[in-house]
C-alpha cells in the first residue's frame, strides 16, 4: 500500500487538478459541456486507482484529514460576499430558488420510495438514498444514517456515504452538459460573449496592450506588492472566520442543531462582510477571498473524487444505480421544464440550473465548480452566483431535514 500524508495528498490533489484542466482544454466534448477540471482529473485518478486494485498491482491511501477545512474556507469565502444589500436585491429570486429545491426533494424522496418498493425493500431505504443523499450530501447523510439504523435500514451509514459519493459525481458530470444544453437550445450568450461579437476581431488584436504597455515598472511592483498584501490580508480575513465559527459551530451542536460544520464560520463571515459594509474597518479585499475560496473549493472536489472507492459503488445493489439513473432524468427535466423558466428564462437562469443539478444530486461545492465553469467561458453571472450559493450551502439544508424527518416519521 502507498500512503500519502497530508502535503503529498494536497500535492497529488494539485497534480489532478492540472491534469484536469488539460483534458478539459484538449477534449472537445469535454470543454463544450464545461465539465469542471476537478471533476475529469479527480474522477480519472478514481479510475486508475480502483484498476490497480482489482489487478492487484497496488492500493493507495490519502490523507483527507485537510478535506473539511477546504471546504469550511469555501463556505467561509461565500459568507464573506454575503452582504445583506445584495441579498435584499435577490431575496425573491432566492425564495423561488429554495422553493423550487425542497419540491424537488420531496419528488426525490417519492422516485427512491418507488425504485425500493418495487424491489422489495423499505421505503426508507428510497428516503435515505434520495434526498438524503443527494439534496443533503455526505454531512446530512452521516448526520441522519443513525437514525435510518434505528429504524430497520441495515448498513444504513455505508448506504448513505455511497450514495452521496455517486452523487458528487453525477452533480458534476451532468450540471454543466445540461446548462450547456439550455443555452445553446435558447441561443443565450453571456456578457463576455455579447461583448466579443460586438468588437471587430481586428481591434481586439490591435487594440490589445499588455501591463508593462501602460504602467512603469515603479507602478508595477507597487502593483505586486498591494497584490501580495491583499493575498495576505484576504487569506487571514478567510481564518479569523473560521477560527470564529468554529466555536460558533460548537454552539450549535450543544443546543442540539443538525447543521453542516461549515454553517459557523459562513455565518461569521457574513456577519464581518456587513460590518466592514457598515463601518469600512477592514477594508475585504473581496476579489482576493473569492480567490482564496475558489482555490479551496477546486483542490476539496479533487481530492474528495480521487478518493472515491469505485470498488463499494460497484457493489451497491441495484435499486441504488436504478434510484441514481432516475434521479438524474428527473433533476434534468426539472431543470429544463420548471427551473429554467420559474428563474426567469435568460442567461443567468441558465447557469442556475447548472448550479441546482450540482447541489441537487451532489453538494454545493458541485454546483459552484459547473457555475464557475460555466462562466469562465461565457461571462459573469451575478444573479445566480447571488441566489445558487444561499440556497444550496444553508437554507436548503433546513428545508430537506424537515423533508427527511417527515418521511422518517411517516415510514418508521
């Protein structure tokens, strides 16, 4: 067995992602569905590791101990741009959004009771490997396996964890190819590509200047150094948070509250965000924490996929792969018939679809990546960047456990 400490696991995580991103740019197919980076390097590496297994060749083990702090720092940096002025502006648009969600997770929970019923298995068996799973991700699928247990659901946590696992990948695979999808079908362009077909190809080309063009070397390395600063500054900004919503967090747990371990530092961080709006203290240098969140983001989703153990998912029984299929067909409908159209049928309301597939069936940092991806390529998305991230890293979390606490009841 090879294992792999913490910096070599982080190490590796980097490698993959780059390897990603060449595929991504190399693969026609890949780069028109904007299937993020993370995903095709994390998944390949998945790949390769569960072939040398069954060959027997070699096994591999990583250390993820740095795995949650990643994805805290995500969540951190998303508070961080959580300012109630913008959220006053999108209050509506978020309400439908996290309506049209806990719908979706109640219809989650009746296909997986079908598929364990015509199997001859409990429905709460369909509960757990529904919303579960797929709406709640990992944290929610652990935080209620218990109880599942307790209720006559064998291997409940192994169950759980697998099913959320596959829907990591298939929240990845498929946000992007169905956004894509949606925008080619209505000929939606974003800003970035609005604005290149207004520009004669011939002044882009000539009327392209690079920094050294317009600044002296001075002004450069003043340049460099703020950057450095605001790197700094952002990065620390980004930990007091954490640091903070730790023992907020901590908070919640003894007063009995099921939340993800991330909600603390998100909360800490909206609450520094509209202080420095108030008062102009600190000064967030918000280009510089959504950075940092994204990087965080990219190398959490890497190396949670290279280190999936393909080998449990194919043993799964096969009412988990016929719920799995049927999921994804019907998230895919639900985006295209009801999500698209409620959200106001442009082009943000496409990339929010691509974002409601990836926290849908896998987590939010799923939908985050397909978003970002999305835009990357075709320009800034403000609106769904504003509603997807509120929706899909807390308030659906509240909604889809009374969903599951419900069907518990229900079915218990």
């Amino acid at each position: 067995m090879i294992e792999l400490d913490l910096i070599q696991t982080l190490a590796a995580g980097g490698a993959t992602l780059f390897v990603g991103l060449a595929l991504v740019r190399g693969v026609p197919i890949l780069r028109r569905y904007n299937i993020p980076a993370a995903v095709v390097g994390g998944l390949l590496v998945a790949l390769l590791i569960t072939g040398a297994r069954g060959a027997d060749l070699v096994t591999f083990s990583f250390d993820t101990s740095l795995q949650a702090s990643l994805m805290t720092a995500f969540f951190t940096a998303i508070g961080l741009s959580a300012s109630f002025s913008l959220l006053r502006t999108g209050s509506g648009q978020a309400l439908l959004f996290l309506a049209l969600a806990s719908v979706l997770a109640v219809l989650q929970n009746f296909i997986g009771i079908g598929v364990a019923v015509a199997f001859g298995e409990s429905p709460l068996l369909g509960v757990l490997m529904s919303s579960t799973a797929l709406a709640g991700g990992p944290a929610t699928s652990l935080a209620f396996a218990p109880q599942f247990a307790a209720a006559g659901v064998p291997a409940a946590e192994s169950l759980a964890i697998a099913a959320a696992m596959a829907g990591i990948v298939l929240g990845g695979l498929f946000g992007g190819p169905i956004a894509t999808r949606l925008l080619e079908r209505h000929a939606l362009q974003g800003p970035q590509r609005r604005r290149e077909a207004a520009i004669p190809s011939s002044e882009m080309v000539s009327g392209s200047r690079t920094a050294s063009d317009e600044h002296p070397t001075a002004e450069a390395d003043d340049d460099e150094a703020a950057s450095v600063r605001d790197v700094l500054k952002a990065l620390t900004i980004v930990l007091v948070a954490m640091a903070f919503g730790s023992i907020l967090s901590g908070v919640f747990v003894k007063a009995g509250l099921t939340l993800p371990g991330y909600v603390g530092a998100m909360l800490v961080g909206s609450m520094i965000r509209n202080l420095d709006d108030a008062t102009g203290w600190i000064k967030i240098p918000h280009g510089m924490t959504s950075n940092v969140g994204a990087v965080c983001l990219t190398l959490f989703l890497t190396i949670a996929l290279m280190n999936l153990r393909l080998w449990e998912l194919a043993s799964l029984a096969l009412p988990l792969l016929v719920n799995l299929v049927l999921q994804v067909i019907a998230v895919a409908l639900f985006c295209g018939w009801i999500v698209f159209r409620v959200m106001g049928r442009d082009y943000d309301a496409a990339v929010m679809t691509g974002g409601f597939t990836g926290f849908m069936v896998g987590t939010t940092a799923n939908a985050m990546a397909v978003m970002g991806t999305l835009v990357e390529r075709f320009g800034p998305a403000p609106r769904a960047f504003l509603v997807a991230p509120i929706v899909g890293a807390f308030f659906i979390d509240f909604t889809n456990a009374i969903v599951i606490t419900t069907f518990l009841n229900v079915f218990s």
